[in-house]
C-alpha cells in the first residue's frame, strides 16, 4: 500500500465476506492503514486463517448474512467485539453461471437474497449506528457486469444493479447524517472466483482481454485502493457515485 490515511487509523471497518478474494484484499488493505478490521463470512476455517494472516487489528466473526432475522445477534458480536463501525465495506455476494432459461425461481432468489437483500439489510441496520453518530461511510461492492450483457449471470447482474440503485438512493436519504454511500464497480479482477468462471471459456477470457484498454486483468489490491480512498477523507465530498475499476474495460472497443 503506497498511500497511508491518517484520518483511517484506529477507524473500525467491517468487510464482509472478509476471508478470500477481493474482501480480503480490502481487509488487508484497512489492517495496513492501522484501521481496526472486523470480518464477517460462514466458513470459520477460511476466516480463521485470514484473520491469522491479517494479525491482531483484525477480528473475525462467523455469521450468515442470509440469516437476515438474525442481524442483531451479529451486531452484538460486533460491539463486543469493536466500537461502532465507522465504515462498512458490503463485499460478501454469490455468483451463478448458466443460461438463464435454465435458472430457476429458487436459484434467481438466492442470487438475489443474498447480493442484495442481505445487503441492504445489513446496511440498513449498521447505517442506524451511524446516523447516531452523524458519521460515516458505506461501500457497495458491485460489478461492471451490470453495465453489459454478460450472458449466463441473470441473477447476479440483476442484483448488482439493484445495489447501484440502492446506492444513489441511501446517498441522498442519509447525507444530512453525514453518512456517505459509494460503490465500486471491478471489471475483470484476477481472482479464484473469475478463474472458475473463465476455467471453461477460453473464448470468453479472451474477449474479455481483447476489449481491456490496459491489457491484463486488475489486482484485488486495485479494488482495495479504491476502496480506501472512497471511507478516507480525501474523498468527503464524494458521495452516490458508481466508480468502475475496470481498466478501461467498460470504454473498450
């Protein structure tokens, strides 16, 4: 990490989905600008190991987040855990790869339940801690996948650009809280996750490649750079915004 945000030390972020890929990467990112990192995920072994890596400014706790009636039991880990969180970077989602005549009522649900129910749910509840504080920063993960019409991801794009919506729509309701509301939109990132969607495509990784002004897919740490900048002060007057880290893939010819 090349820039160091005074105004992040100490702040308490909570990253969820926080143990792999690009959630860990922002966690990574928080625990290196000396901020107090809570992850949240359902696999307790993969959390333990990321919280072993991150060191002591983080801690990680297992919780479902589709488990939307059970949200105050995760806020009261939370607390115990940390003081209120001052930023909260919405990364957990799930993706679904297959033609969409074949996808069915309960698959498109669980898609959306849980890249946008859940988010909102959860944003919701983390946003009542901020507005008694009149403070703080919230960031949507979302894709550039709602921005094309990327064949075999009807749900996710669906519910992707459903949390770009919902992102405009929290920017205005809560910026006389003082609460800020951003999303970032990753094009291609090499990940586990994009590296099982391209196993089987080769075709489709190249296109992908051929239309990316830069070349080469991004980095997780790209994502987290950006996502720095958007909880720190540098950006206090940026809020509402949709900000592709792409490569230039969104402009591509």
């Amino acid at each position: 990490m090349a820039v160091m945000y005074e105004d992040l030390i100490d702040k308490n972020v909570l990253v969820t989905g926080g143990a792999s890929g690009l959630g860990f990467a922002i966690a990574q990112a928080f625990v290196e600008n000396r901020s107090k990192v809570v992850i949240v995920g359902r696999d307790a072994e993969k959390l333990t190991r990321a919280q072993r890596e991150l060191g002591e400014q983080a801690v990680s706790l297992v919780f479902d987040l589709n488990e939307i009636d059970r949200l105050p039991e995760l806020l009261s880990q939370i607390s115990n855990a940390v003081e209120a969180i001052e930023v909260l970077v919405n990364n957990a989602g799930i993706n679904l790869k297959k033609e969409a005549l074949a996808v069915s009522n309960q698959e498109y649900q669980a898609i959306v339940h849980t890249n946008q129910t859940a988010v909102f749910a959860l944003t919701r509840e983390i946003a009542r801690i901020m507005v008694a504080r009149g403070s703080g920063s919230v960031i949507m993960i979302g894709s550039m996948a709602t921005h094309y019409g990327v064949p075999q991801v009807v749900g996710y794009a669906a519910a992707k650009s459903a949390v770009e919506g919902m992102t405009r729509v929290l920017a205005v309701e809560w910026a006389s809280h003082g609460i800020r509301v951003n999303c970032i939109a990753p094009g291609f990132i090499a990940t586990v996750m994009s590296a099982k969607a391209f196993a089987d495509d080769p075709e489709r990784k190249a296109r992908a490649l051929a239309r990316t002004p830069m070349g080469k897919f991004g980095e997780p740490s790209e994502v987290a750079s950006a996502a720095l900048f958007l909880a720190s002060a540098q950006a206090k007057y940026i809020t509402g915004v949709v900000l592709a880290v792409d490569g230039g893939n969104s402009i591509g010819f």
